[in-house]
C-alpha cells in the first residue's frame, strides 16, 4: 500500500464543495457488557435508529422516559423537561443485548445511529472496497473533516495527549475506526512565542497513509486540526502475521521440509 500526502488544497475544496449548516448525525457501535453514554434532547423527541437489527426491543425501568420501538427505530421523550441524570435504555437484538445512558440535556434532537459490531464491519468492508486506496484515503479524510462517519466507520470522542514537540500541545480528540482503516483527528497547539510551520511529512509513522493539515502556518496560541488515516489495528496485526509466516504455511499448503507447490 502506497503512502502519499494530501495538501491543504482538499481542505479548501470540502469547505467550498460542502454546505456548513448540515445537521450532525451521532453514530456509535454497540457492545455487550459496555455502557455507552449518549447525550440526548430533554425537550425534543429523540431517534435510536439501529439498521438492519431483526426482534428489536427497548427496555426501560425509568420513570422519566417515554420509549416507544417501531420497526428499526426508538422514540425515546424525557418527560421532565428539567432532568439531566443519565438514565438507562436496554437495546435487545437477535445479536445481544446492549446497555446505553441516555443523559437529558438542552440540545435539539439529533438522529442518533446505533450499529451492532457485526453489522458495523461489514458496512465498512464495503465501502473501503468501492473506491480505490487513494480515492478511499481522500474520502476518510473529508468524513473526519466533515465529522460524518463513511459508512460501517464507528466514532469515539478521545482525550489523549501525545505532544511531542517543545512549544506544542497535540491531542487525539476523535477516533475513526472501519474495516482495514481507521483515522484520527489530532489538535494541534503552538504554545510557544513564536509562529510556527508544520508539514504532513512530519506526522507520519508506522500505518500511517496519508496526513492533511487544516493550516501549515501556527500563529502563537493559535491550534490547527490535522487529519491521520492509518491502518487499522486489526490490519497491522494480519500484516505482521502475514510477514512472520507463509500464507501457504497458514493455509495448510505445504508440509515441514517440503517444496511450495508449483514452485522448484
């Protein structure tokens, strides 16, 4: 797989190319025996859309939420306008029963999307194999700038520093994870006195494909938004496996001491 830079230029054409005032879509992956928090309306009616799940149900004991389950989406209403506790919904699938904390809070509805795992890597299967590596690199990039997650991609919100740089602070503050790919979105802060330049040669590492920064050109205390597609870990883990043992090896195809077939 071939590593190549994306400039600046892709940042100018997604902000010229897309509308700003899109409505933003929650996404979240399920997962048994974790609880997922998930903040929700406390004045508007709020959707669960859970895509493709067969038997779905939502089970509540709290008195505050109104739930009602039609088809693949739950309708969920807080009945105290003023209640701002988490409060827990049960997702039951024909896949596991998964367990969200729904925390009331002065926002608009928004649609919220809640993935089975199964469902999640096929989806993102699919999509990485409808375009070209390059073109599938250049589209993960503009879904992470437009924080609208390509299809089967979970996202998680992270708070993780790793500044390495002096006069600079470098956060990870959002995780983008798919089949083979994933991507991340690094905050990037010149905590020094003086201007600063950056270039995307400077963020790659192992995995790492492709980088594109929103502003080469730091003012002091000013920060920029870099974008990092990788390899997903999964993927890692089947490359070093793959570089450790012959496939044939793997598959069964040859026997200790004998010769690969086809090959003298």
């Amino acid at each position: 797989m071939r590593k190549f830079t994306l400039s600046t230029l892709i940042i100018m054409l997604i902000a010229g190319i897309f509308p700003t005032g899109a409505s933003a879509l929650q996404t979240m992956t399920l997962t048994e025996g974790v609880s997922k928090f998930v903040d929700i309306s406390q004045k508007d009616l709020n959707v669960i859309k859970v895509p493709a799940a067969s038997s779905l149900k939502a089970i509540t004991v709290s008195r505050l939420l109104d739930v009602k389950v039609e088809v693949d989406s739950i309708y969920i209403n807080v009945l105290d306008k003023t209640a701002t506790t988490p409060q827990e919904l049960f997702i039951v699938t024909s896949t596991g029963t998964y367990l969200l904390m729904l925390t009331p809070k002065g926002i608009p509805a928004e649609m919220i999307v809640a993935r089975t795992p199964a469902e999640t890597i096929h989806d993102a299967e699919q999509w990485e194999k409808s375009q070209d590596h390059v073109s599938g690199l250049k589209e993960l990039i503009k879904a992470m700038y437009l924080e609208i997650p390509p299809m089967g991609f979970s996202v998680s919100k992270v708070d993780r520093d790793v500044t390495t740089w002096l006069g600079t602070r470098r956060q990870v503050i959002a995780r983008y994870v798919g089949a083979s790919l994933e991507g991340e979105v690094h905050e990037l802060k010149n905590t020094s006195n003086k201007p600063i330049r950056v270039v995307e040669n400077e963020f790659y590492d192992r995995g790492v494909l492709a980088v594109s920064i929103e502003h080469q050109d730091i003012l002091s205390g000013e920060s920029t938004m870099v974008y990092i597609a990788s390899r997903s870990v999964t993927q890692r883990d089947m490359d070093k496996m793959l570089k450790k043992y012959n496939p044939l090896d793997i598959l069964g195809g040859r026997k200790e001491g004998g010769a690969t077939p086809g090959i003298k």
